[in-house]
C-alpha cells in the first residue's frame, strides 16, 4: 500500500512539472512569438555586420516624390540651349544672359550638332525653342521611377557595407515582404506550434538536468515555478522592449537570470537556465547567433562574480563588470568584421550602459520572489551571517557562552554539509540562529554559568525542563520580532526534534523512583529535522555540547561520544523526515571525530629555556 502511494505521488509530480513546463511555453509563445521579427537588425548609416544578404525575391525600390522633383529641377535647371547659326545680326540672345561663359551650349548648323562653350561664339546665333523644349521633354519623360532594382538571388549588401539610404529601404522592402509572407495565417499557426514544441523541449530538458544534476531543486515544484517564473519575466521584458523597437534589444537585462537562479540555488543550475532562458528568447530577435553569445558570455562572467559576493554593494561591482564585458565583445566583433574602429555605433555602448545599470532591479525582483516563494535568497543570508546583527549581538552579550557554542556549531555544520552536499550558508546562518531563544534567560544554560551559582537548584525538575524547552519557542518568538525568515527559523524549531531533556528527566526517574512521569513536560515539541541541513545542525548542536563536558578528549572518548548521540537520536527516529542517507551519517561521523579531536588536541609541551 505504502508502495502503491509512493509511486502515484511520483506520477503526480511528474505531471505537475509537465503541466507548468506546458502553461510556461503556452504563456512564453503567446508573449513574444518569433513568427513576426525580421532576423536581421538594422540602421540608416550604420553598418551591415551580418554576413553576406542575398535576396530571394526582386527588390524594387522607387524613387520618393520628392526625388522625383529634384531630378526634374535638376533637369530643367541643366537643359541643353540649341542654336542655329544665323546670317542675321542679333544684337542680344536673352537665353545666354547671366551665364558663365564657360557654359556649354548646342549648335546646330545643316544635320550636325555639335557643342561650344559661349566664350569660343564667332558666329550670329539664334535660339531654336523648338527643339530645346523637345529635347527637354525627352529627358524629363525618360526620368525613372525606380532608384534600384536587385534581381531575385542578387546581393542587396555585404557584410561591412554602410547601410545608405538606398540600401537601407531595399532592406526594408526585404523585410515587409519577410514579415507579410509570415504574418499569413497558415504560416502563423504552424510557426506558433513550431515553437512551442521547441520551448517545450527546452524547458523538459531542463528539467532531466536537474532530475540527474539537482535532485533535489527537481523534487521541489515550488523551487521548478520559481525557476519558470524567472523565464518568463525575461522573456516578457525583452518582447517589451523588441516590440518598441527590435535595435534596443541589448537594453534587455537577460543577466538578471543568473544572477536571481544563482541567488537562491547553485551556479551549475544557474548557468543551465540562463543557457535554457536565451536560446528560448534567441528564437525571437534579430541575429540570433550574436545575440546568443553575447548573453552567454556575459552570463557566464555573472555567475563567476556572484562567487564571490559578500553584501548587497556588490551588485554595483556586477553592474560594472556586465558593462564592460559587452564593450569589449561589441569592439572585438567590429574589429573582426572591419578590422578598424571607424564603424563602431556609439548608440550601443549607451545600451550597454542602460542594460548594466538594471541589473540593480535584481533587488525588488530577489525580495519580491523570496516573499513569494518562501525561500532565503543567499545575498540575504551573508547579511543574516553578520555576527554584528542586533540578535547575535545580543546573543553574544545576554549569554556568551551560547553564542560562542552557537560559533562552533556553526564551523562545524558548515564543514559537514560540504562534505555530504547542501547549502552550507543556510546551514552556517542556522546555526547561528539555532540558540538565540536562550538570552532571555541565559543563567540557566550552563554555559553561561560562570559564577558557581545555578538557579536550576532552586527550582523542580518539571520547571528546569520546561525552562530549558522553553528556549525554542522563546527563539521562534524572537526571530518572528527580528523577521527572521522562515528557512533560518527551521533550525530554531527543529535542532532539538522530539528529543528528552535527558538530564533533568534521568534526574526526576533518579529522585522520585516510585512516582509517575509525565513524559511531555522533558520533551521538546518538535517538529524533527526535515532537511539534511537542519539534521547536521542537530547532529552537531548535541555532539559539540556534550563534548564540552568530558573530562578526556581523548580519540577513544571522543568517537565513543560521537557514536553514543548520533545513534541515540537515530534510535529515537530523529532523521526519519529529512532526506539524510546512513551514507551521509557515516560522513558525519568521521568528519565530526576528525574535527574535535583537533579542537580539543593537547599541544606538546616544550622545554622553558632558562
């Protein structure tokens, strides 16, 4: 039966991820279909970086009105003066008044015409209107409409060529004809159900990466609709920003991927979306394979700066580091194509510098998908890890001698989960966190019994144990007042589980042997463990406290120790709800032995020199 469940959750699950894979890429192709975008992007007076454009249609491009009009003025103003010569005396010739005597004019004399200029006139000269205003007729009937006609498999430009203002309208005929011929509604509906089909199989294979790299991101189809969610925002923006104008595409901030998945998961996911997110969005803007990998490139420099983020400033440095990746792709693709700097568009640096500067959007967008989600975003927990913070503060001032356990539960948990895998500043940032319940009353936690004096023997076993469970609602109840985040209060809530409090409930069996024990006042409420994150925490909360006390840390007694309480709160069934595997434990084990035996080794004592 337990099987038969198991298997119809997974068949749920499964349907589930396909069935937000399916709405994303419906929702994807209805946002920013690729059926209507001209591939080649272009501007008067600018350049042609693409490669070589043969054009599978006859381009005609016809001359404007106004053209028109200045070729006729042209015409006129330019007309050929015809002349007969003439026996007669003519004083004045009115047609030859205010030109420059090296003008050029037409001299008929029998059937042969011939030209002189007006300053080489020996002969009497008489204006034949006739034949001027005919000859003038010819050329301005003969005047044609077309400026350029490229036949069908001819080149309209090649690659580096100045896009004139001839070029630059056969390219536009070029691409009406591309987008009319698509926009058709057969066309339409074929290209629609192309690409869907296509973001569909990228989204699954997405999904099969994380089924075998991430399984546990794959688990989780809240972690999955957070992954889509950020998708679909960049795909919603960058068809804003094509559908006002296809050359503004590098404004798009298709950085923000990186840098929200790498936030809240690891930076293998992080990168695989990002490649997932712009092939996607390559289906539907001009030149397509530039545009790719200047994305690609910048990502990936992205998610190598966000290793190394430490605070909130540090997007600013980001900023700055996606503005000059872009400069110098942009000015080794120009050198490439032209090899000079002469073709450079400075109107691209100025879209690089608008896409760089919003990246700082990855602020609003992180704090609004971690209220939406439920989930810590990492930049988030480097400011919760400050031990500076107003609770740990005060932590470390109501009682030291937990916030310096709650330091070394910290260093050691953080190591472990490196070691079996998780996210180690979650857990570091647990641990911190895991006793803050404890400063409200600290004296009576004995590590913060320094005086000699304890208030635990002033008072019953029932009311020690209900102090000292007290603690984790007390820590709840704090971190609520400090807007602690849910993930930090699971370690509050949990580091303890189900477990007794030994000591005081051994001690009420020892005094009052023949009296009935209320189990649930020495036992702490819960809930148990359910990540491997919050079970390292007890593992090493139990482990690193009760080490304290031995008397010899020798290797013996400290592998006993380790062993005696790992395997107590397995037998109490303390892991059963986290995903923790005995392999994991064994880890623990070892690395947890290694680990206080260096803490607690006793350095060699060398002979004082007299």
């Amino acid at each position: 039966m337990t099987k038969n469940k198991s298997k119809l959750r997974k068949v749920f699950s499964i349907i589930g991820k396909l069935l937000l894979v399916f709405i994303a890429s419906a929702l994807m192709v209805w946002i920013f279909p690729s059926t209507s975008t001209f591939k080649y992007d272009f501007q008067e007076g600018g350049f042609w970086e693409h490669e070589n454009l043969i054009s599978p249609i006859d381009i005609r491009v016809d001359k404007t009105e106004l053209e028109l009009s200045q070729e006729r003025k042209a015409i006129i103003d330019n007309k050929k003066l015809y002349f007969n010569i003439t026996n007669d005396t003519i004083i004045n010739i009115p047609e030859l008044q205010g030109l420059p005597l090296n003008h050029t004019i037409k001299v008929i004399k029998d059937t042969n015409t011939y030209e002189i200029q007006i300053s080489d006139i020996t002969s009497n000269l008489q204006f034949n209107e006739k034949v001027t205003q005919s000859n003038l007729d010819a050329q301005l009937s003969n005047i044609s409409s077309i400026k350029e006609f490229i036949e069908k498999g001819d080149e309209i430009i090649a690659k580096g060529e100045k896009i004139t203002p001839t070029k630059f309208d056969a390219l536009t005929i070029y691409k009406q004809d591309y987008e009319k011929k698509i926009t058709e509604k057969k066309t339409i509906y074929k290209q629609i159900i192309g690409q869907f089909i296509l973001v569909s199989i990228a989204l699954i294979a997405m999904l099969f990466f994380f089924k075998y790299i991430s399984p546990e991101l794959y688990r989780d189809n809240k972690k999955i609709l957070l992954i889509l969610s950020v998708i679909l925002l960049m795909v919603a923006t960058t068809s804003l920003i094509v559908n006002i104008n296809s050359q503004y595409i590098y404004i798009a901030p298709l950085c923000l991927t990186p840098i929200l998945i790498r936030t809240f998961f690891d930076s293998r996911s992080a990168l695989y979306v990002f490649l997932v997110n712009i092939i996607i969005i390559g289906f539907s803007v001009p030149n397509s394979f530039e545009f790719i990998f200047y994305q690609l490139m910048v990502g990936m420099m992205v998610i190598i700066s966000m290793e190394h983020l430490e605070k909130r400033s540090d997007f600013f440095k980001i900023s700055l580091f996606v503005f000059a990746t872009y400069a110098v792709i942009y000015l080794a693709l120009t050198l490439i194509q032209d090899a000079a700097l002469t073709k450079i568009n400075p109107y691209r640096f100025l879209y690089f510098g608008v896409n760089a500067a919003m990246t700082l959007f990855a602020f609003p967008i992180i704090y609004i998908f971690e209220k939406a989600f439920g989930y810590v975003s990492e930049v988030s927990l480097l400011e919760y890890s400050n031990t500076n913070s107003k609770v740990l503060r005060d932590l470390s001032i109501k009682a030291p001698g937990t916030f310096q356990h709650s330091v070394q539960v910290a260093n050691l948990a953080e190591d472990l989960i490196h070691q079996i895998g998780g996210n180690s500043l979650l857990v570091r940032v647990g641990a911190l966190h895991h006793d803050i319940g404890k400063s409200l009353k600290p004296m009576f936690f004995i590590e913060n019994q320094h005086t000699g004096f304890n208030p635990h023997d002033e008072i019953t076993n029932e009311e020690s144990a209900e102090v000292i469970t007290s603690h984790i609602v007390e820590g709840v109840k704090l971190a609520y007042k400090y807007k602690l985040p849910e993930p930090i209060i699971d370690f509050i809530r949990t580091h303890h589980g189900t477990s007794k409090t030994k000591y005081f409930y051994n001690k009420q069996k020892l005094e009052h042997p023949d009296m009935p024990i209320d189990e649930n006042l020495f036992t702490y409420k819960g809930p148990k463990p359910f990540s491997r994150e919050t079970a390292v925490v007890m593992m090493v909360d139990s482990v690193e406290a009760a080490s304290r006390s031995l008397k010899e840390h020798s290797e013996k007694t400290i592998s006993n120790l380790v062993d005696g309480i790992i395997d107590d709160q397995i037998k109490n069934d303390q892991f059963s709800n986290s995903n923790i595997t005995f392999r994991d434990i064994t880890i623990i084990k070892q690395v947890l032995k290694r680990k206080l035996q260096a803490i607690y080794h006793t350095r060699i004592q060398y002979p004082v020199n007299n």
